[in-house]
C-alpha cells in the first residue's frame, strides 16, 4: 500500500496544478481525500489552508504588478469576518457531520455552475464584494474550500487573465493567513499539521511550475470554461469517493 505522506504529495500537486491554471480550487482539490489522512477534520482544513497560501504566495510574488488593490478591500473585509466565525464553529460540530455538509456543498457548487451560473451575470459592485466574501468566508472557515464564491467576484469584475489570477491570489494569499492564525489560536495546527507540511511543499512547488506553463496557453474564455468543469467533476468525485 502506498504510503500516506507520498498520496500527501501527489495531492498536493493535482491540487497546486489546478489551482495555478484556474486560479482557485486547491481545497476542493485536495480536501476530497485528506480527511482520511489526518487525524481529524480541523488539521485537515488547517493543512489544507497553509499549503493553498504557499501555492497562492508564490503566484502573488510572480505576478504582483497585475493586482487590482481597489477589488479587493470590501471582499476580504467580509471574508475575515465570517471564515473566523465558522473556524471558531468548528469546535463545536462531529467530524462526521462536517464531511456530510462538505459532500452536499461540492455537489450543489457543481449543479450551480453548470446549469445556473450561466444565466447569472455578477457586477463587481460593493454588494457583490460583501456577498461573494461572506459567502467565501463561510466556505473557507468551514471547508478550507472559499474559491467558488470569490471567483465569481473576480471573473466579473477582471477582464484581463493576468490581472484575474494575481488579483485572486492575493485575496486567497491574505485570507489564508487570516485563517491559519484563526485555526492556531483553536488547536487545530498540531504536530500531524507541520509533518504533512514538510511533505506537501514539494508538490505545492511542482505543480504550482507545471500550471504556469499551461496558464501562458489559455485564454481567459477557455480559462472560464476549465473553471466551471473543474467544479462539476469535483461534485462527482465527492459524490462516489
């Protein structure tokens, strides 16, 4: 039987691959599989959320020129607010009835894109920064997973794919940070956290470098497009693991 810690860092290059061409989609990646490989579901998330921040850092850096600053104060500001509500919930709730909840949210965000998401054109107003980022606050603190809602935000209100993927790096990169502080102060970045972090960088960095070569090849309507199949396939794969 493989080893726990290499099934560590193939995930984490699926999942920093995934994230570096669509520009989100790291937890989701990565959270299908790592409940089973750590002791509980709040190291899980906390793992999850530091490797996505590495993976999002090293986006940021290369790409700092393209952030858009001004999209991005109101959206983090809501998500701060409610990712540390939830992370603080999560003391409270059964691993088990958190995995159920994450299923059910993996396959509702798949139905949403494929069959409503299309009909629903998001204007990058100071509403939609406050929705979309408690929305993503709620989904981070709970599932290390707060990508769908933001990504709405900014795939209206970017046009530019280079200033799309910097500017939703850095929302992921603060907001990660934010969370990971949050989960420390909880308990939930232990020992078991720090081994799956010396084993998961590697392949954040592998598949963060193999991404940026697909990224240079896309378009930003293909790029749309990738964004919304990734989902879908997520909700299956959660659906019959």
């Amino acid at each position: 039987m493989m080893d726990a810690h290499i099934y560590l860092l193939i995930l984490c290059i699926g999942a920093s691959f995934v994230q570096r061409v669509t520009g989100f989609g790291f937890g989701i990646f990565i959270m299908t599989w790592l409940t089973a490989l750590m002791p509980s579901y709040g190291e899980a998330t906390a793992l999850s959320g530091i490797l996505a921040l590495c993976t999002s850092l090293m986006v940021a850096i290369r790409m700092w020129r393209h952030i858009q600053w001004n999209h991005l104060w109101l959206i983090l500001i809501a998500f701060m607010a409610f990712s540390a509500v939830c992370i603080f919930a999560l003391t409270q709730i059964h691993d088990s009835v958190l995995n159920v909840i994450l299923g059910c949210v993996l396959i509702f965000a798949s139905f949403y894109f494929l069959f409503i998401s299309g009909h629903i054109h998001l204007k990058p107003t100071c509403t939609t920064q406050v929705v979309a980022g408690s929305l993503s606050g709620m989904m981070g603190g709970f599932f290390a997973m707060q990508g769908p809602p933001a990504v709405l935000y900014f795939l209206a209100s970017e046009n530019d794919k280079n200033q799309y993927m910097a500017t939703v790096q850095t929302y992921f990169l603060v907001g990660n940070i934010g969370m990971a502080m949050v989960r420390a102060c909880n308990g939930f970045v232990t020992p078991a956290v720090g081994y799956g972090f010396l084993y998961g960088i590697g392949g954040v960095i592998i598949g963060n470098v193999i991404g940026a070569l697909v990224f240079k090849r896309i378009s930003i309507n293909l790029l749309r497009t990738l964004v919304y199949i990734y989902l879908a396939i997520s909700g299956v794969m959660i659906l019959f693991r």
